[in-house]
C-alpha cells in the first residue's frame, strides 16, 4: 500500500474530508491523528494513493502510484527532491 500525508485543519469533519478525498480522485484513507503544530492543531490523513504487490505489480502502475503521492503533497519545484525514486524510474 502507498499513501501520501495530508495535512487538514484539526476541526476538518468527517464529511468535509470525504468532499476532499471525492473531489481529490481518492477514497481511502489509511490513517488518520492530530498532531501539535507552532500554529495549532492540525489533522494529518494519510492517504491511499494504490495498493498492489511489489512482486506482481507493472512497472508502469508502480511509477504512477509514486508519482501520485509525492505530487499530491509537494510543490511542484520540490518534487525532484522529495521523489527522488520516481525520477530515477522515469529517467
């Protein structure tokens, strides 16, 4: 299972969170905990972005999977950095 952090306000509802997860192209959520931030409380889902085998799994539904979760929480000019897996398989 692959899943990506993201970061809500603390008092984020239930059904708030599932409008994002819909509108996002998402259904799961693997996690979910609050967590002390300097500006407060804040709710950190993490999120499914695929499930699959390693061992079975195309090499192609891998890469998008990765590619998913670091763009789905990473500032595009940050991306190289923080994935740096998915660009070597993409290279």
């Amino acid at each position: 299972m692959l899943t990506f952090p993201v970061e809500l306000p603390a008092n984020t509802s239930r059904e708030e969170i599932g409008q994002w997860l819909s509108a996002s192209g998402f259904t799961k959520v693997q996690a979910e905990r609050e967590v002390a931030t300097p500006s407060g409380p804040r709710k950190v889902l993490d999120v499914v972005a695929d499930r699959f085998r390693l061992s079975s799994a195309e090499s192609a539904r891998v890469i998008e999977a990765i590619e998913v979760a670091c763009s789905a929480h990473t500032p595009q000019e940050r991306y190289a950095e923080a994935c740096p897996l998915a660009t070597q398989l993409t290279a």
